[in-house]
C-alpha cells in the first residue's frame, strides 16, 4: 500500500517522496509521538530552521532543487523565503501509530515564489518524508486521509491567524536541548527540555515551556509568578521574592518575570533555582523557566555563586516573546510547535 501510495502522489504533480525508514533528528515517544527536538544548526528561515536537523533541513532543500531543476523551465538558483508549520501536528494509533507533521515552504526559485507541501509521516522504522508543490496536492490529499485532514488543519490555522487573535512564541532553545516531558489536556500543555546527558530526572539544567488558558481578569503573568513565589517560599521555608512587571510587547498583553530560589528542595540534597517568566497573550498564557540545580546549601552563597547561570537565564527569557503572524513575524525566529 505504502509504494501504491507513493506511486500515486508522484503521478498526481510535481513531488518526491523518500522510501521509508528513520528521518534525521528523528525521536518517537512511547505512545508513537515525535518529540519537539531543536535544530543542532539553521540552514532556512523560520520554524524549520529552529526545530529541524541541519540534515532534515538539507533534505527538504535537495528534493525541493531537484523538483524546480526537472520543471517546465528548469531553474537551479532556488532560495528559501520562509518555513512556517502549516498545520497541528497530527496522531494516528489505528491500525498502526504514526505521527504526522506538515510544514510550507516558500521559496523563490528564478523570479518566481512557489511554495512547497513538507509532509512528514512519523512511524518507527518506517518513516517518510513527502515535497510536494503546494498547488498541486489535491489529487493526493483524496487518496491519504491523514493529508487531507493536515489541509483542512492548515486552512483552519490560516484564517485563525489572519483574524489576529493567535500568537507565535518564540523559544530559542540551545542546540543541545533535548525533550524529556510533554503534556497536552483540557487545563492547557508543557513541555520540559534538558541538555543532551543530564539525566531527565537528575537534570542540572531545565527549560520548561507552558501554556494556559487565558483569564478573564488582566494581571494573570503577575497573580502567577506571585504565587509561585508564595509556593515556594512555603515549601522552602524562605521568604517570598518581588515580582518584576516588564514593559508589555507589541502583541503582548502584560509581562511579568521572577527568580525562584529554594536552598534545599525537600527530601533531596540539592537547591533549586529558576528565572521565570509569564507572558499574557490574547489565545494563551505563556510561561517559560530555565531552571538549574547547585549543592544544597545557604540561599545568600547560592544566590552569589549563581550570577552566571542567572545572567545567562535572563538573557535567554530576553529573547522570549510573542509575535502576532497576522502583522510581523520578524521577532520570531524560531516559533515554538503548536
């Protein structure tokens, strides 16, 4: 079925489709989901060139190149525009757990602006990468369901963008960042990320991603880390830290960020300390943490051998924010999947 398919779409328009097996930067969960994993080098604009490999990235250009060279007016001087995710990712678990993710691609290719379908079907050991123009699918998207469902996905997304009341996060991640927990449900996601070999439970560092349903009331960011503040010092037995009001963003509402400090996280031998940040837009609440551990010890020398580390949190949370797609999307470089 999957050569007939494969067949089919090569029949139906300009694309390429790769035989099955493992994809670069490939990392299936348990429950056949692939996990958000950072790109380790940019080699395109956009979401792409922040949550591909380099070399999932060059492959998408390879078979893009090879389309525009086989057209009708063959053309060899292809520049990619821009990389967006098209559409929520999409899970199947009958009869097999497969994972599916579509992506556009622009490109200008000779004077002219053609955008490309970048359909990844994630299974384990049997996964395939899809380069389609984006114009030229529809014979396919009758034939594969899990497609056409990507489409109607990414059309729903497309006007949910153009009314204005969706916003991007941008979450540069270090290049050695690996997933090690997510969560999806009715009281909002997050997502954790560790540096490759720090023990996803014994990390040294944490970056941690989370998003909520927005409130009614304004001063959401602020209540929050307020309260984060109040659980910790409770649960540390120190006293509770102020909680700084930034200047809000363009397609932002309030901004609010705190730092954590927990000298002794009970039951364990080891402090805590983190730099977070809450970030009220129109569709979500955004809160993001970098977080590490030191010895347990005295909350003053914590705080003094901690400069370091909390310089480079907040220099990370300083790039941290939210872009409107309907109006500018520069500020965004690298959109966090949603």
């Amino acid at each position: 079925m999957r050569r007939l398919l494969a067949a089919l779409l090569l029949a139906a328009g300009p694309a390429l489709a790769d035989e099955v097996g493992p994809l670069p930067g490939e990392l299936v969960t348990r429950i056949g989901q692939v996990a958000a994993l950072p790109a380790d080098a940019r080699k395109v604009p956009g979401h792409a060139g922040a949550w591909r490999r380099a070399e999932a990235q060059q492959r998408v250009i390879d078979r893009i190149e090879a389309l525009e060279a086989r057209g009708d007016k063959p053309c060899r001087a292809v520049k990619v525009v821009d990389t967006v995710q098209a559409a929520p990712d999409l899970i199947e678990t009958r009869p097999q757990r497969v994972h599916h993710a579509l992506e556009r691609w622009t490109v200008q290719a000779c004077g002219t602006t053609r955008v490309y379908d970048v359909w990844y079907r994630f299974e384990r050991g049997a996964s395939r990468l899809v380069v389609a123009d984006s114009d030229a699918t529809e014979f396919q998207a009758v034939l594969d369901p899990p497609y056409r469902r990507l489409r109607e996905l990414a059309a729903a997304r497309q006007a949910e963008e153009a009314g204005g009341g969706v916003r991007w996060l941008n979450l540069p991640l270090p290049g050695d960042s690996v997933p090690v927990a997510n969560h999806s449900g009715k009281g909002g996601w997050s997502a954790d990320f560790v540096p490759l070999g720090d023990d996803p439970r014994e990390w040294t560092q944490l970056i941690g991603v989370q998003g909520l349903p927005p409130g009614k009331q304004p001063g959401q960011a602020l209540r929050l880390l307020e309260n984060m503040q109040d659980v910790r010092a409770r649960r540390c037995g120190v006293p509770a830290g102020p909680v700084e009001t930034l200047l809000p963003e363009a397609s932002a509402g309030a901004v609010a960020q705190t730092y954590l400090v927990c000298p002794q996280v009970p039951g364990t031998n080891y402090a805590e300390l983190a730099v977070v940040k809450a970030i009220e837009g129109p569709d979500q609440l955004y809160v993001v943490q970098r977080a590490w551990r030191l010895p347990a010890g005295k909350a003053d020398a914590l705080v003094a051998d901690s400069r370091g580390p909390r310089s480079a949190a907040e220099a990370f949370l300083a790039q941290v924010r939210l872009c409107n797609p309907a109006a500018d999307r520069s500020a965004c470089p690298a959109p966090y999947p949603r």
